[in-house]
C-alpha cells in the first residue's frame, strides 16, 4: 500500500553541483517530467583536483570498478541500469578494454554527460558558484568532496555540527609512449576480461626492495597547519600502505597474484599494473599508486619500476580533502535534512565513496526530491538491494564513528540462512534481484520513477 499523498512542492528543483552524483539527481527529476536547475560552478570557479568545465568529471581514477554481477559493484550497476541510470549509459558507450572492470575514456565519458544534460529540454545548466542554499524551493545538495570552502561553511550551519573529512589521493598517469614495452607484459588478473587488457611492470625482490627504500624515503607535499591527515582506506596513499609493513604492498596495489610473467613463466614477486585512461590507449593509469608525494619524487621513484624507467607523467598523483557529513545523525531515510524538509543531500557528501555510490545516490535523491515535487511520499528501494543498502549506510548506520563506506555486501542485511563462501555472494545478489523487482514492479510506480 502507498503512502498518502503530501502537498507538492512548489518551484523549479536546484540542484548544486555538476559532479556524478547532481548529473544523476537532474537526469532523474527530468525524466520525471520536473524542470531542473543544475548549477556547476567549474569553470567559473576551480578545484585542485579537476582539470575541466565537463560536467560528471571524473577526477581520480578511471575505473567504475567491477562489472561481475557476483559482486556488490556489480550488482550496484546492474540496478543502476534498471533505474535508467545516466552514467551507466555514457560509461557503456565510453568504455575502455580493463578485465572484468568498467573503465572509460574520461573526456570521451564527462562530453557524453555533459551533452544529454544540456540537450535536455527539462535541464538547465547554469556556470556559477553557489554560495547559499535559497529557502523556499527544493534543492540537491551535490557539491561532492570538494566543496568549496563557502558552500561547506553553508553545509556546517545546516548540519549544525563540525563536518568530518578524510583525504583523498590520486594516481598518476604516464604516456605509453614512454613506456619501455621489453620490460612490461600484457595480462588481465587471472586473464580476468580480454586477457590481456593491462600493462604490468614486473618487479624482482631487489626491485621490490630499492623501490620500498626509496618511496618511504621520499618528500611528501605537507599538509596545511590547521589541518589532520585522516585517509579512507580504500584510497590509502601508497607511501602509507608502504610504511604499515614491509610486506604490506605485497598484499595491496603490487600483489603479483593471477600474473605470470611469458618471459620466465613465473609469478614475479611484485607488480605495477597499469590500466589504459583513454580509447586511444595513449594514457595509462598506475593502478593503486594513488600518492601525495611531490612531483620530483614521483618521477624519481616510480622511475625506479622496470619499465617506468622514461616515464612521462601526463598528471602526477595529488591528494585532496574530501568533505562528508555525519549522514545518519542529520539526514532521514530518503537523504533529506532533518528540520530543513526542503533540502536533499546527494553523492559523497553523504559518507558513499566512490564514483558509482555517488552515481547511485543521485538516482536516489532525484527520484526522492522528485516524489515530492508531484505530491507523493517517496519509497525507498528495499535494503536486501544494492541502492538500498547503500541508502541505510548514509542515513542509519550505527556505526560508533561514522565512515564513508564503498558497496559491499557487508552492508546488506544478513540472509536468512548460513551459506557456503562460494554461494554466499549468489544469495546476496539472488534477494536483491527478486527485491528489486518486487519494487520495480508496484503500483502505481514509486514516485518520481518512469518506467521507459
């Protein structure tokens, strides 16, 4: 039975922020039929770590993360198609070879974005930086990690608590050109995909060892006076992961685990995978070496890899802060600010981390705003499923202290029954599916959802 009908709310819906996340809440309140305002305040204004005015900017790394529906990431793509997902379409189309992985050619995938939104009848796209939450209209919250410092002093009062923050790194790119391709060999993990869709830079233990010496000798851009270093550890710098363990990048971003090197037919004992950037292959990603050290020492160091010996860096790594809210102490179940019922929070602000969390809750807090904008109740998606699972974590986590989270079934509640490790993930994605379904399928729809 649906809950009864509210009052609607009046006004064109604002969204702020032109990130994953506000790109997804504007394509869900347009398909909707509801007219849009999406503010983006690139180029007008700039942030550290983007590069330029595209809208959904990918800023770190190019991957989306697993495709393999047996998994959380997977499955999370899988019901963001079901939703009509905007970035799930462009990522399809934009798609870079990557193993079992949905990785895209960054400035093919922000165009592709950029393009639907501005072609878009029902969709606004306005250039400028917001530096209040107007009263009196609906409005998305979708500033993402990097909010600007006047939008984030918005955010604090709104929130009336200290945000809390962590730091976010980025990997570097080098040119393939400047690759030495006698040192390096083409495989997918486990032959994972196409088999052989990345580059990987094998490393002997007297190679694994000078790079160790020298990356944990290396100068770090220091952090500013007033601020703490809080990392999410999903996105550890790898000078971090290097210093926990002299073995510890063994177990991380140099595990040589599913490779064998044609030249030896052997594991070797460590390895730098590196995955294409863009669909002419001319830029490839060092997957895990997100760093903060400075620019110097990342050539010298990464130079040190076989095969990197003449890299040339097309972006060198960087890190960031990125700003989160306590989710589950200010937002209610469908992500809207307690006490300010005119005002939905969207994307990593919200304590998701990572590209298609962010993505997702966007779908969310579009199709949400959108049911109140038509007069209905919003009905959330079930917490078996991946969108709803994710829902719960940013809203009623009971975490001591409250962390930002990537899917993973650790969020999902738990079966009914013990499985077996291997079926255990087949459950899980079994329950979402028939779950759902079962939501896909009420009726009338849950609001602000059109079914194409």
């Amino acid at each position: 039975m649906m809950p009864p009908a509210r009052p609607a709310m009046p006004g064109k819906v604002l969204v702020i922020g032109g990130g994953l996340a506000g790109c997804e809440a504007a394509w869900a309140l347009a398909r909707a039929g509801i007219s849009v305002e999406l503010m983006e305040m690139r180029p007008c204004a700039c942030t550290p770590a983007h590069r330029t005015s595209l809208l959904a900017e990918l800023v770190c790394s190019n991957s989306l993360r697993s495709s393999n529906p047996m998994n959380a990431a997977g499955l999370l793509k899988e019901e963001m198609r079901a939703l009509g997902s905007l970035v799930m379409d462009a990522a399809d189309a934009c798609r870079v070879p990557a193993g079992d992985a949905l990785a895209v050619d960054r400035e093919k995938f922000g165009r592709a974005v950029t393009e639907r939104l501005e072609a878009d009848p029902l969709v606004s796209v306005v250039r400028g930086e917001a530096t209040g939450i107007p009263p009196g209209r609906p409005v998305i919250l979708a500033t993402g990690p990097l909010t600007s410092d006047r939008m984030s002093a918005e955010i604090e009062l709104l929130a009336g608590s200290k945000h809390l923050y962590f730091y976010d790194a980025i990997a570097p790119v080098v040119s393939a050109e400047s690759l030495d391709m006698t040192a390096v060999f083409a495989q997918s993990r486990y032959d994972k995909g196409g088999g052989d869709d990345y580059l990987n830079c094998p490393l002997s233990e007297d190679d694994y060892q000078a790079f160790l010496d020298e990356l944990l000798s290396a100068e770090t851009v220091p952090l500013r006076s007033f601020e703490r270093e809080l990392h999410f550890s999903g996105c550890m710098p790898v000078e971090v992961i290097a210093a926990s363990g002299s073995l510890s990048l063994l177990h991380g971003p140099l595990k040589p685990v599913g490779l064998v090197d044609p030249r030896t037919g052997q594991r070797p004992f460590a390895v730098i995978q590196l995955r294409m950037e863009n669909a002419a292959g001319t830029a490839w990603n060092l997957v895990g070496c997100q760093t903060k050290l400075t620019h110097p020492e990342q050539r010298r160091v990464f130079r040190l890899v076989p095969g990197l010996g003449r890299a040339e860096f097309l972006r060198y790594g960087s890190m960031h802060r990125n700003t989160f809210v306590n989710g589950p102490a200010i937002l209610d179940g469908t992500l809207r600010v307690r006490g300010r019922e005119e005002v939905t929070l969207a994307g990593q602000i919200t304590g998701v981390e990572g590209y298609i969390e962010s993505a997702a809750c966007g779908i969310m807090a579009g199709l949400f705003t959108a049911a109140r904008v038509l007069g209905n109740e919003p009905l959330p998606p079930p917490a078996e499923t991946a969108m709803g699972s994710l829902l719960h974590h940013a809203t009623s986590s009971q975490w001591k202290h409250y962390q930002p989270s990537n899917i993973n079934f650790g969020l999902f509640p738990a079966l009914a029954r013990r499985h077996a490790p291997d079926a255990r993930n087949a459950a899980y994605v079994q329950r979402a599916r028939e779950k759902l379904g079962d939501w896909l399928s009420t009726e009338p729809l849950p609001p602000g959802l059109v079914r194409e």
